[in-house]
C-alpha cells in the first residue's frame, strides 16, 4: 500500500525519483496476526528503521532513506508465509515483532526496482481481524488514531499506522526521538471515535491525508499522531 501526504499541483517531491518503503507481514494460514497488533508492529517497525544507525549519516542505508524521504513518502506493505517468508527474512532488513506479528522492514527501493522475492509477493487484500477489541489506549504514550470514516484492508491501514508513526518523529527533538527510542518505541493503534475524529483532525497534531494511489480517495485524512510531547 502506498501512502503520502496529498498535494493537488506537482511539487518538487513529485519530480522527484520515487522510492517506496518495503514492509512485509508474516501471515501464515494457521496464525494469522491480531489486526491491530499487525498495524502498531508496522508502525514500530518504520520508526526503527528510521532510527537505525545504518540508515543515520553516513549508513549502508543512509541514501536510500534520503532518496525516499526526498521525494513521496510512499511505504507498500506485502504478506508472505513459509518459503516467501524465509526468503523475505534473507534479504537486508529488520524484522520486529509483536504479541502476534511480524514485519520485515527494508531499505527503500525504486519504484519499479523491488528486489524479485519481495515483488512477487502479494500486496492487495490482506484482511486481519481482532479476536476482541483492543483495549483503552494508554494516553501517556503515544497513540495513532485512525479515522472512523474511511475503510482500509489491513494493508493499507498498515502503511498509514507507519506513515502517522513517521510524521510525528519528524516532529520530535533529537532528545524526544532517543527517549521514544529508547523506550522501544511504545504506540498504541486505536479508531477514533467520530467526535474525538473531529477534534483530532483540527488539533494541529501531525495528520495523514493519503495522496489516493490505491482503495481511498486522494486526499483522504486517515490518521493523526497524538504524542505527548507534541501536545
């Protein structure tokens, strides 16, 4: 799934060569993972490849996060089980996991230069379901709340988590960023409900209107970013 903050006139990010964010969820037939488990792991995993120290200064990945940060951030989020998986887990990347799932983040790729046993993976359709629904989140730590008025496959909810996840680092000091760090990056994933949605989206705290490449309307608002410290 790919996502970005919308624009309506070409910017320079658009001219831009286009790099995508590779994420991979293991989705075995048998174990399949907790939705919203699936979407804090997504989430987690772009903040840890973000503050990787190879994708830092001068870092085996450090061009290729700035070549995709330069241009639209787009992240795509495939599912892959048993040989696909292992073969994916071979690849340069990170894999984090939760109480149920596991992603596999990579270092972007070109648009149309995915490595051949990530791009024959599947990309469309991946449903998850929670076995009950989640609890409160804890307000004390960070929560991505995700419109109650836009529908996504697990998927694409998947790349807005991590795509919420990302703006709110880019807003963070050095020190906000190390302790979130350092605490590993704790999140939470809730819906919103359609009041609170309203207030969110006009609290100046980091939003994700979606550019429409894929399920949802170009300029959709999808999720917002509550910190802490941006509060």
């Amino acid at each position: 799934m790919q996502d970005s903050p919308f624009r309506s006139e070409p910017t320079a990010r658009d001219l831009a060569p286009q790099y995508v964010l590779p994420l991979v969820v293991r989705l075995e037939k048998a174990a399949p993972p907790a939705r919203t488990d699936a979407l804090e792991t997504a989430a987690r995993a772009v903040l840890v490849m973000l503050s990787d120290e190879r994708s830092l200064g001068d870092g085996e990945w450090a061009q290729a996060i700035r070549d995709w940060q330069d241009a639209r951030i787009r992240k795509v989020v495939r599912r892959a089980r048993g040989a696909e998986w292992r073969r994916a887990e071979a690849l340069p990347g990170i894999t984090v996991t939760g109480k149920s799932a596991e992603v596999r983040v990579f270092p972007p790729v070109p648009l149309d230069g995915w490595p051949k046993d990530l791009a024959k993976l599947q990309v469309s359709g991946t449903e998850l379901d929670d076995p009950e629904p989640p609890a409160g989140p804890d307000l004390a730590e960070p929560v991505l709340w995700m419109s109650p008025e836009v529908e996504m496959s697990a998927g694409k909810a998947m790349a807005q988590a991590g795509h919420g996840a990302q703006l709110a680092w880019w807003e963070l000091s050095d020190e906000e960023r190390a302790t979130w760090r350092d605490a590993g990056f704790p999140l939470a994933v809730r819906t919103a409900d359609p009041a609170q949605w309203r207030d969110l989206t006009t609290s100046r705290l980091p939003l994700v209107r979606d550019a429409g490449f894929t399920e949802i309307a170009p300029g959709s608002c999808t999720v917002v970013a509550d910190h802490p410290a941006l509060r």
